[in-house]
C-alpha cells in the first residue's frame, strides 16, 4: 500500500472521526500518522483511539503512527463581574492576584509566575490578540499596563506574552498525568506545546525515557530565539502557525515557517506544518484557491509532513480534506521543480561516517538510477540521514522494531516495513530486496542500494552501502 507522494499527512481525530469507520477511511484516503489532542481527549477516548489505530494496522498490514499533542500551560485571565467588561484604548488597566471579578479597570492574572516576570513594556496579547495591553509599571503581585488595542475583555480568555520569559515548566500537572498515560498506550509521538528552551525539551526526555520520540511545537517568540538548541535535543518539529500568529506579526509567519524547515532539515529532523491548512473544509466541502497554495507552498519547501486539525477533528468532511490534501501533494510533487527545488536546498554532509554515507548512497542511486534505497535500521537514525537527502529513488524503511517503523511514518517517503531480525548480512539483505518487490516498490530487472548498519542492530552505525539485483520472484543477485 505504497503511498504515491512523498510528503505524509497528520489527521487530527476528534468528534468528527472518533467511530472505527471513519478512521479507517481517513487512514484509506491517505492519513499516516493520527494525532490526539490531549486538551479535548480523556484518557479513556486516547485508549480507545489507540486500540482502534493498531487494529486498523493489523487489518492493512501497514504501521501507522500515533501522535498525542499535550496541553502545555493554558495562561488565562479570572472572571469578571458581569462576565466582562469593555476596554478603552489609552486606558490604565492593572492586572494583579487579588481573586475577586474584575471590571473596567482591573483583573484577576491566576498566574504569580507571570507577575513575577513582567517587565515595563512587556506586551499581554489577550483573547488570541484581539486585545493588546502593554506593562507601564510591574510589581511582584501586579502589573499596570496601557491598553494599545481596545475590545470587550472577559471570563477566562486566554493570555499570551510574546516578550516574557516565564519560570514555567512546558509541563503541566494534566500534562504529567496525559504523557504517562499516552505512554502506557504506546504511542509513538509525543507532542510539547508552548515550549520556551532547550531546557523544555531536556525535561519532557527525562520523563518519557525513549518510550516514544518528542516533537516540538515552534508556537512562540521565545523558542524561535532559542531554536538551534531545541532542534538539537528534538526528533521532530512542528510549525505551530496558530499560537505563532498570535505571539508575532502574521507577516513574519511564512518567513518563519521556512527557517524551521531549512532548520530542521539541515538536522535531519522531520518537519510538519500546522494549522488552518485547509481551515474553510471544516464546512465547506472545497478549500480555496489560497488554502491549497498554502498546502503546495509546504510540499515544496519540503515539509515531513502537512497536518488537518479542525478539519478532520471536527469538520463537516474529514475524509474529504485528507482525500484533498493527499491530491494536492501528488500533483506538486509530479512537478519536475519539485525535486528541482529540494535538490537546490541540499547540504553538505556533515562529517559523520553515517552522513558521508548517506550522500553518497542517494548520488550513487541518482547516477545509475536504481528502483529504490533501503535502509535497514534499528533505530531509524539510518533512514533519517537518508531521508535528509531528498533523493529520487524511494526511501524503504525495514526495521524488526515495530516501534520504529511507527515513528518512521511520519519521516517523508518513508515507506516503512517491519522484517525480520537477522544476524547474517547476505540473509538480511535478500530478504529486504524481497520484501521491497512484495511490497511493489521494485521490479524484476532493477537494482537498489542497501544502506545499513554493521553489525546489524547497532543503532546509529550507518557504515554499509551494497548495490543489489532483484531477480525472479523477488530474489537478489
């Protein structure tokens, strides 16, 4: 079930796709990997989503990956007498930790972490922008600002700072509780939101152990600030484009959108871009005409992956916006710029034996214009550092760890089978060769290049390269 575009999709499940049925058309129409939004999902609908995921694996004989996307800290305002209160522009306006309702001039800030960090001409960002504050005075338990951009400000709308550094865990108590249990399901990724520092990253790693691979969500200023060093402790990013275009000015976004990309593919990490991709599916049963250059625009900057939230949460057409997607992605990479393009964004390798290796897999072939790469990997580092490559030929990934190849459906072109654990080179290496013709990627006639590890099962030991012939029946000569 080979899937014919390299990039993959992310499927948001939610009250829209939450029956086994729909699911398991979402998976048909091109899903790869589904993710769980722990902010709306009890442990108890994660659980059985998990279930319903393996067994639609099982059913297709296709690994198929498991994201849960944690809450991260929820900063929100107290209530307000009268459940508002309209703001005026120039205005004085204190934020402080009395709990009393507000009104015209003051608030209830449930947060002393943010109290404490507040400096003059720090910027308050409340209810997703609508209204901006500005700190004139700061004190340990309260803030005057000014009011810059005035509207009605009510109960428990959301807070955001773009200028302050919070002393504040990524992790919250419900987050600590969502990870184990997520854990305990085996998921395969694990999604931190609102991320500050590399610190965020080091934290969640210690808790989750390797029991599955972290993303990191890029949604605000801070962590673009600090970007290099999370993308070093990270397996995978995502361009939050929501959070982010509330923190920044919008215009900065599809800049910041391509650093991250180039970022993390100049690393070999997977990459997915987020948020309102084709956001007018949600009731509509047809993006718009920039919808889809959005989703193009991704694909060919050479995003891992592009992901529906709403839309296939919550909307009115999940399977069709994941159909939709999946058409939009094959046609841009039948385009002869497509490759063009990410062949022109190409590194150097870096000076590891696995990176050398994994150039000269993808030149080799390019030039002699063999039916694929096989990457025989424990850890999936080999097919990462592949994958980094962007090479033409297709990318198949063969691990005997079904964990791995789970976490691999998100790397792009990735097609991901789980093979037996051998000791013996020549063994392991027919049978991979018979595996890629079983799974139609090759053909009687065509050659492949194998790059692996040795010995076997060693993770990050990319050393190997062996060009093979399919023969009859899928054997190799």
């Amino acid at each position: 079930m080979k899937r014919q575009r390299r990039t993959k999709i992310v499927a948001t499940l939610g009250p829209a796709s939450s029956e086994p049925a729909t699911i398991e058309k979402l998976f048909l129409a091109g899903a790869d990997v589904f993710r769980i939004n722990m902010s709306h999902t009890p442990h108890e609908a994660m659980r059985a989503f998990v279930n319903t995921i393996r067994s639609i694996e099982e059913k297709h004989g296709r690994p198929i990956g498991i994201l849960a996307d944690m809450q991260g800290p929820k900063l929100r305002l107290g209530a307000f007498r009268n459940g508002g209160a309209q703001l005026e522009a120039g205005a004085a306006f204190v934020l402080d930790s009395d709990p009393a309702p507000g009104g015209e001039l003051r608030a209830h800030l449930p947060h002393p972490e943010i109290l404490e960090a507040l400096r003059p001409g720090d910027r308050l960002l409340i209810d997703d922008g609508k209204l901006k504050l500005v700190v004139t005075e700061a004190a340990r338990d309260r803030a005057v600002t000014r009011v810059e951009v005035a509207g009605r400000i009510s109960d428990r709308k959301g807070v955001s700072l773009p200028d302050t550094i919070l002393n504040l865990s990524a992790l919250t108590p419900k987050d600590r509780g969502d990870l184990e249990a997520c854990l305990e399901a085996k998921v395969d990724w694990v999604a931190l939101s609102f991320i500050q520092r590399p610190e965020d990253v080091a934290e969640a790693k210690k808790l989750v152990r390797g029991r599955a691979a972290i993303m990191c969500k890029i949604e605000k200023p801070q962590a673009i600030s600090t970007l290099d060093g999370i993308i070093e402790l990270s397996d995978a990013l995502m361009v939050a484009r929501g959070d982010l275009g509330v923190e920044m000015p919008l215009e900065r976004v599809p800049a910041l959108q391509r650093r991250i990309i180039t970022s993390s593919r100049r690393a070999g990490k997977p990459v997915v871009v987020a948020t309102q991709m084709l956001e007018s599916m949600i009731t509509l049963p047809v993006p718009t005409r920039a919808e889809v250059s959005d989703v193009a625009n991704a694909v060919y900057e050479g995003a891992d992956a592009v992901m529906l939230s709403a839309e296939s949460a919550a909307g009115a057409h999940p399977v069709l916006a994941v159909e939709t997607m999946n058409r939009i992605a094959e046609e841009v990479e039948r385009e002869s710029s497509y490759f063009e393009g990410l062949a022109a964004q190409r590194w150097a390798p870096e000076a590891t034996g696995a990176d050398a290796i994994s150039a000269a897999a993808r030149q080799i072939a390019e030039t002699l214009d063999l039916g694929a790469i096989l990457c025989l990997t424990s850890s999936g580092a080999t097919a990462m550092r592949i994958a980094r490559e962007r090479p033409r030929p297709p990318i198949v990934a063969l691990s005997p760890k079904i964990e791995t190849v789970r976490r691999l459906s998100l790397l792009w072109d990735a097609h991901c089978v789980v093979m037996k654990d051998e000791h013996d080179i020549d063994v392991t290496i027919k049978r991979a060769c018979a595996l890629a013709y079983q799974e139609g990627i090759v053909k009687v006639g065509q050659r492949v290049i194998l790059v692996a590890g040795v010995p076997l099962g060693t993770p990050g030991a990319t050393n190997m390269v062996r060009i093979a012939y399919i023969s009859e029946g899928g054997g190799v000569d």
